[in-house]
C-alpha cells in the first residue's frame, strides 16, 4: 500500500507541528445530529472508501493492517511475544484471594472471565462511565484492599490477564439510549477525540481520521478504528504492559498539551466513545506496538 509522508526538519515535535499548520482547516463534524450508530457507520464507511483492500477485521492491528514492512517485523515479535511473563503474572494476581478470603472473581460477572469486550460500560446507578481499571480498583477498595497504581505495573498485568480470557470476543460496548446521561458521557468523549488541544493545535482526530495510515518521519499514523481493541499493550518503547489511558497521556503530552489524571472524567468518556466506535471488532489484547 503506497504510504505517504509528511516530513519535518527540526524533529517530531517540528514534524507534528508543520503536519498542524496543513491541518488548520480541521476535520469538521457533520451540520446533522448523528448518534452513536450513525457516527460508527459514517465511520466504517470512511475507511472503506480510503483502503478498500483491508476487511473490518483487519483494523484490531493497526498500523501492522496498513504498512507491510512493520507487519513482518511485530509477526517475528509475536513469535514470542515479550508481554507473556506479565501475562503469567497478572493470572496469579487476580486469583490470589484478598485477605478476607474473597477475590476479583467475587465482584465481576461471570467472575470476571471473558468480560473485559464489554468495557467501559455505563454505570447508572453512580451516573458516570465504569472502566475495567476503575472497576478493578474499586473492588480491591471494597474488600479493604489498597489500589494499585493506574497505567502500568501490577494493574496493568490484571488487565491483560482479564483482557486475553476475552480474546476473539467481539467488541461490546453499550450507549443505553433510554439514559441521557450515557448519551452526554459519549458525546463528551467524541467531542475529547475531535477537539484541538495543546501548544501544537491537535485533535486525536488529525492523526488518526483525517491522515490514517500516512507517515510522520517513521511513524505510521493508526487508524480510530480498532484503536481500542488491543489493551493492555507491551509497548516496545515502554518495554512492559500498559493501558490505553497511559497511551492518551503520552498522546497529550506529544502535542504538548496537560495530561489529564487517569481514570478521569475526560479519559473515561473518551475512552467510551473510542471503545464504541470499534463495536463488532474482536478484541485481540494484549498484544505488542512499537
């Protein structure tokens, strides 16, 4: 697939920064009110339309779906992927029984096995969105349990181990249409994902809309959809697992702008809107990225 690419000369930072300025205009939304349905099916038809070789499926891996050459080189990683000893752990973390006696499995549906495709997941009764990290670390909170560290480590491994018992599972996320408020949460997110932020001037949107799957110096820009697919990731350049709100931060931080904390309101209703968005996806995590 011809890829083309945006070059720079003082740097990624530069290189985003020139990308920015290409990008003034921004990527408009539509005049019409679309709701969730609408919005993934203008979406799926965008990709469609701008690669029509690759199949739906394809897009759970991302720049590996789109440039060959980085696709040899993660399916020689994945031989032996480097996230399995964090796997390994993260098994033996959730079935370890907290001190009462009771473990993960007492506070999750179907304990907590083949579940982790139906997150974020909208909590009525508190009125907000539930990531699976959140949850995690309430549970732990209920049974008198310090919380673990968000992003990485310990929670991370817990994560990946939830995530990979729903492997092959597709994509579930729900935006009850009977509850304003979860239509608000989305809302929220969608506009998070197109609104330019930071010193640069860009939205999700720029990267990962409107120029997927071009190049910024040696960096191939992946595709909203399937963004939400594969995690917890073992990031070659975090060199461990990590979750999909440490990735928002370091994206945050890349187009100079401040990082929200984890599990905010603004990274929970963002990463609602992103999960929704590749709903009928399998979900394949943990995986590796560069």
């Amino acid at each position: 697939m011809r890829q083309t690419t945006i070059k720079g000369s003082g740097g990624f930072a530069t290189t985003l920064a020139v990308l920015g300025a290409v990008l003034a205009a921004g990527l408009a939304h539509t005049s019409a009110y679309a709701g969730p349905v609408q919005d993934r099916i203008a979406l799926v038809g965008r990709y469609e339309a701008r690669f029509p070789n690759l199949k739906l499926d394809d897009y759970v891996n991302g720049v590996y779906a789109l440039n060959p050459q980085m696709r040899a080189e993660w399916e020689q990683i994945m031989v032996f992927p480097p996230y399995l000893p964090g796997l390994q752990e993260g098994k033996k973390l959730f079935h370890t029984k907290f001190k009462n006696g009771k473990s993960y499995a007492d506070c999750f549906p179907n304990g907590g096995i083949g579940i982790a495709n139906t997150y974020p997941r909208w909590d009525a009764k508190r009125g907000e969105v539930m990531t699976l990290a959140l949850a995690v670390n309430l549970c732990r909170k209920a049974n008198s349990e310090k919380t673990l560290r968000y992003g990485k480590g310990k929670l991370a491994e817990i994560l990946a181990y939830m995530a990979d018992t729903a492997k092959g599972k597709k994509i579930h996320v729900v935006v009850p249409e009977n509850d304003p408020r979860a239509l608000e949460a989305y809302e929220h997110g969608k506009e998070f994902y197109y609104a330019r932020r930071g010193q640069l001037n860009f939205s999700c949107a720029s990267c990962h809309v409107q120029y997927a799957g071009k190049r910024i110096r040696n960096n191939t820009l992946s595709p909203l959809l399937g963004q939400a697919t594969h995690w917890p990731t073992y990031r070659l350049k975090w060199g461990a697992l990590g979750t999909l709100q440490r990735r928002f931060r370091g994206c945050n931080k890349q187009v100079r702008a401040k990082p929200f904390p984890f599990q905010s309101r603004e990274y929970r209703d963002l990463q609602y809107f992103l999960t929704y968005m590749s709903n009928g996806l399998p979900e394949i995590g943990p995986t590796v990225r560069q």
